[in-house]
C-alpha cells in the first residue's frame, strides 16, 4: 500500500487508525463497537470507526433538527456558495480520495478518480441550482388572483448509501439537499466506512468555515441496525436509500408504515441488445467495460448480452478474445484494469452463481475462479466469467453483484429480443447496439426498453450525473442526481392570494351571508 501512496492520501484526508464513526460536526465520537475497514486489495487493516449506538444517534438526529431551523433561513444562492467550497475542497483532495476510494473498495484507480469526479460535478449541478429551484405560475379561474406554486425546504434527509459507490451517491442526494435547505444524515456502507469519515471530514470543515449549523452534514456508521433507527423515526421525511431489492423492500415498507417518503435505488439486471447492424469493435468495448468494470459491482453493471443469431457467433469470440486481454490485480496499479470483490462473501455468491448457471444447463464460455498467490493474497480477486445461458434461468433472472455475463440469443425481430429484455424483475439501465434508425427509435419508444435509463450505442454503466438517474419496476422507481430530481428534497406548496376586495368562491360556488 505505501508503494501507492495509501498511507499519504490517508495523512492527506486526516485518515487515522482510530476514527470514531459518528458525527454531526468536526468532532467524531461514539462508544459502539468497534468495526474494521480491511482492504479487499491487499488484506491489511486500514483503520476502525464505531459503530452508532442509540444515544449516539439520538444526538445527531436533535442537532440535525435544531440546524435545519436555521438552515432553510439561508438564502439558496448562500447555501450553494458553501457547495461550491466544498467542491473546491473536492477538487484539491480528488487524487487521495479517489485513491482511498480504490483501496478501501477495490476498483480501479480510474474509477476511483472518476467517481470524485461525479462528486464535482454534481457539485456544479447544484451550484447552478441553488439559483433555479424554479416553481410554476398558474392562471387563476378567480379574478383579481395570482397562483404560483413554491418549493421550501424538507428537513431531515437520510441517506443510506452502498459500498461500490462510497462517496458519489452520497454527494448525488446530500449537494442536491444541501442547495435545497435540508440537513443530511448519511449512514455509508459498514464495508467502506473510513471514505464515509474522509467525506464527513471534508464537509464539517467547510461547513464550520461558513458557520453553517451543527447537523447540516452527519454521519453514522454500522450495519442495518442502523440504518432501522432512520427508517423508523418520524422526524425523517425522506430517506434515500441505495442496495440490493431485499434491503429496499424492508426500508420501504418501515418508511411506508409512518407515510415518510422514499427514494429508493435498488438492484439492476442490464442488458444490451446486439442486433444485426451492430458495430461489433464499439459493442465489444462497451460490454466488457460494462462486465468487468468495478468488478461487475456497479448497479448498472452489464449482466445479460441480447444477440441476433446472425451477428452471435462473431460477438461471441470477439467478447471472448476480448477477456483474454483483461489484467486482473492491485486496482491502483493502473496496469490492471480489475481488482477485486468487496469481501469473501462476495466471492461466495459469486462462485455460488457460477455453479447455478451450469447446474441450469447453462455453458461456461469463459471459466471463473479465484486467483490465489502473489498479489492475491487477500482472497477476493477473481476471474471474469461468461455463460450461455436463457433468460429465464433463475440465476440469470437475479443480480449477482459478480463480474458474469450471459450471453442470450435471439432468431426473430427485434420485439423478440426487447421481449427477453424486459423480462426481468429489475428495470435499472439498458443499451441497444445498432446503426438501424428503426431498430434504435423502437429500442426508446413505449413499447421498447422498460428501464429508468436507455442507451443507443453505449454500454449500460457510466451514466452522466446530468441526468435522472434511477430505474422503474423493483428498481424501486427512484430518481438521484440531475434533471429534475432535486424536488423529492423539497416540498410544494401552492399558494393562492386575493388582491380584491371581494371573495369569489372557486368552482363559481355561491355563498352569501
Ligand atoms: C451505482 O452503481 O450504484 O452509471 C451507481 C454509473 C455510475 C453510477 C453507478 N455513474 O455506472
């Protein structure tokens, strides 16, 4: 680790042994017990936070109230001048936070980098914003009365993020919520908990520069037990949640059972569509990156290949060929284009997948398996797989957070294949390959892809913060980052003002005194 310069970026994010876990301001504390973040790179410990106890949380919830009175007096432009520090401040640490994000999680440095980067522009997204936030004006039926609509902060927003994006999720909910007056209390993911601190870390100290108020930025750490003390508690509005569809099932029905609202980011089963008038070399770029890229543990992660019969043979080697090229080690060896699963519970589901799908009858194109010996000696490097497989395999119709790809082929037209598509549980992202306008507009239209996201042309991972992400069916039907989806943190309120001296009745309603 010292090799690549862990232990600076850790000096440099103010990372120590020792961080405690719960936070409302710069001051960490916290009596749980004790979790250890160890690297999947290389095995070693990288440091302990605390888990967040009941009173722990008590006191955070309390400070995130009391600051949320004052913070929605704060003009929206004043609160986008204290994001627009914080990405500075994001800017300046890119490189060592993108590094420990590597190293506590597994993906590449690239990747690494590139989701800092999906920090600072969201970031710059909500600067703009905080200068929109924009509400209609509606015409009266009344005369002499004016009608607009306005959006007010919430409140407390909880935010329950997963492991393969330790720091840009977070940033997609907290710099929308920041700009829209709420406060944010964060649980990260108990398997990368020292990026959460280095986060909490970098916004506590902007924020005390600006005096914004105490528990505008808060952080608690552990596991699902947790996460229950915010999906329970009446005083969170909104909780955003992101993980696997069985986690987004009971954090529905606990913020459902108090009428608090959700947004919920749950699991993905992406496909492409490879059609006759596929470009093969763009098609095979854009599937193997979407397999292997994060170690096949992005929620949009390649799973399934959709491909006509008269193009499969030649997608097939060309995709297999392709995985002979894949360097497979240290992510922050930037030789190597994949590191490994988050922990050994991974490589279970993964190896469990593997044997699912041939005992189905699928056929192991490119064997898996873990790698053992020099440099792998944590225990979580794997190889990338592919099967031929049917869709309605019951492994095929899971997600396996895992770098397997199945390879699904189609003989009729193309509603053949959007039929196979579509029907999975999951609706998070999809991608046609094709040069055939016909093929690509009925891919887009009503009757094409049933995913929160459809692409033509590009893979199904990599999505731009710019627009609304998130995914329909047990998807959980969520949207993050931009368009509009910084209104979930907000609430309407339509207003109606009378400047006559009369005081007609909607709907022409007579009622004299
Ligand atoms: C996730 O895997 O939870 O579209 C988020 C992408 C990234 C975000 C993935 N921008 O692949």
């Amino acid at each position: 680790a010292t090799q690549y310069g862990i232990d600076k970026a850790l000096k440099e994010l103010d990372i120590h042994a020792e961080n405690h876990g719960t936070s409302f301001s710069q001051n960490f504390y916290g009596q749980g017990k004790m979790i250890s973040s160890y690297s999947p790179v290389d095995g070693q410990l990288i440091g302990k936070v605390s888990q967040t106890t009941a009173e722990d949380y008590e006191k955070v919830i309390q400070e995130a109230e009391k600051g949320f009175k004052e913070w929605r007096k704060w003009t929206a432009p004043q609160r986008g001048e204290v994001v627009r520090q914080f990405n500075d401040e994001l800017r300046r640490l890119k490189a060592p936070l993108g590094k420990l994000v590597s190293y506590e999680m597994g993906k590449s440095y690239q990747e690494g980098l590139g989701e800092v980067q999906e920090m600072i522009d969201i970031c710059d997204f909500a600067v703009g914003l905080s200068r929109q936030l924009y509400g209609l004006t509606m015409h009266s039926e009344r005369p002499g009365h004016r009608m607009y609509e306005q959006w007010h902060p919430l409140g407390v927003v909880g935010i329950i993020s997963a492991f393969n994006f330790p720091v840009a999720v977070w940033s997609w909910n907290t710099a929308l919520a920041w700009v829209c007056g709420d406060a944010c209390i964060w649980k990260g993911s108990e398997k990368t908990p020292l990026t959460s601190v280095a986060c909490q870390k970098i916004a506590a100290r902007i924020f005390e520069q600006n005096n914004v108020p105490h528990g505008i930025s808060s952080l608690i750490t552990g596991d699902y037990t947790v996460g229950e003390m915010m999906t329970s508690d009446e005083r969170i509005p909104l909780i955003s949640a992101t993980g696997s569809i069985r986690m987004g099932k009971v954090v529905a029905q606990a913020v459902a059972k108090r009428l608090g609202k959700s947004l919920l980011e749950l699991g993905g089963n992406n496909a492409i569509i490879i059609t006759p008038d596929a470009d093969i070399k763009n098609t095979v770029i854009g599937a193997v990156f979407g397999a292997v890229g994060t170690c096949g543990q992005r929620c949009t992660s390649t799973r399934r290949l959709i491909i006509h019969e008269s193009v499969y043979d030649e997608v097939k080697h060309a995709i297999t060929d392709a995985y002979k090229q894949i360097k497979i080690g240290n992510p922050l060896d930037e030789n190597n284009h994949m590191g490994p699963l988050i922990d050994k519970d991974s490589v279970a589901n993964y190896l469990n997948a593997l044997k699912s799908v041939k005992e189905e009858g699928g056929n192991i194109l490119v064997e898996g398996g873990v790698l053992e010996g020099k440099g792998y000696e944590s225990g979580c490097y794997v190889k990338p797989a592919i099967a031929e497989a049917e869709n309605h395999f019951k492994i095929v119709q899971e997600e396996t957070f895992a770098p397997i790809l199945y390879l699904i082929k189609y003989k009729g037209d193309l509603s053949e294949a959007i039929n196979v598509h579509n029907d999975v549980v999951q609706g998070l992202s999809s991608a046609i390959m094709t040069n055939n306008l016909r093929e690509a507009e009925q891919f887009l239209s009503a009757e094409g892809s049933d995913c929160g996201i459809a692409n033509v042309n590009i893979g199904t991972s990599g999505a731009e913060i710019g627009g609304a992400f998130g995914g329909e069916k047990e998807t959980g039907g969520g949207r993050e980052s931009g368009s509009d989806a910084w209104k979930i943190y907000m609430r309407r309120q339509t207003n109606t003002i009378n400047y006559t001296s009369e005081l007609p009745l909607a709907q022409g309603i007579k009622f004299d005194l």
